[in-house]
C-alpha cells in the first residue's frame, strides 16, 4: 500500500472445505492495527465513498467486512479482522502484515551499464499524490 492513499480491505470467508462464501456483508467486525502511526481505519462516511445501506448500518457501531485505511508513514503494520457475532465465537480471528511504503522512480529508468569503480549521476523522484519530488544522488 502507498503512503498518503487510501485503500480498500476486506473479508473473504471460507466454509471448512474452502467454498467461498458469496458475501459476509451484513455481518459485524472488529477490525484491529498494530501501529496507527503508519495505517489508519478510515470510515466510508469521512471519505465520501459509495457504501450500501448495511454496512453504513454496521459502522455505526462497529466495522462491516469492507474498510477502507489510509498509509500514514512508512513501515510494517498488522491488521487483523475478527467476527464479533457470539454466534462466531469459534472462528479464528485473521491477520496479515500490511506494508506501507512511499512510491519512486529512478532516472534513467533504461537498463543502465557502467563498469566496476566508475560513478554516475541518477536521480529519484518520490510520487506524493501524483506530484513528483526530486532529489539528485551519485553512486
């Protein structure tokens, strides 16, 4: 995920012989970040998003199986999502390791050849929302 965008998470749910479930929309989650210096929840509502009538109904109270996060920093986050249906008490809570990184292009971007104890000048451009910042490096 890129810092500074905001990207979409969700839950995909499979029965004990791996059938995909359709949907689990409707149901209640509770959507859970290591560090929220580098990813944070965000709501539908605050980003003016398209959302459907049950799961606005379900964040407002709690999170629905769809979310969308915001990288704020550069780093490595865990995300981990649990049903909070007492009914669901036995199934296993999920996590994976989000990393949030900054967007780049090296210039020259061609294949490039030089030989050993030679130097060359190269710049890196950080995308920042689509904006390019530039900085001059030699190796």
């Amino acid at each position: 995920m890129n810092k500074g965008e905001i990207s979409e998470l969700n839950v995909n749910a499979y029965d004990d012989k791996e059938n995909l479930f359709s949907t689990v929309e409707g149901f209640r989650f509770l959507w859970k970040v290591s560090n929220n210096k580098i990813l944070e929840l965000v709501n539908f509502s605050n980003e003016r998003r398209d959302n459907t009538v049950k799961r606005a109904e379900i964040e407002k109270s709690a999170h629905s199986d769809y979310i969308l996060t915001k990288g704020l920093s550069t780093g490595k986050v865990n995300v981990s999502v649990e049903l909070l249906d007492e009914e669901f008490k036995g199934v296993t809570p999920h996590s994976k390791i989000i990393y949030v990184v900054e967007q780049f292009t090296i210039f020259p971007e061609s294949p490039l050849y030089i030989l050993p104890n030679n130097t060359f000048e190269y710049n890196i451009k950080l995308i920042v929302n689509e904006n390019q910042r530039e900085g001059k490096h030699i190796l």
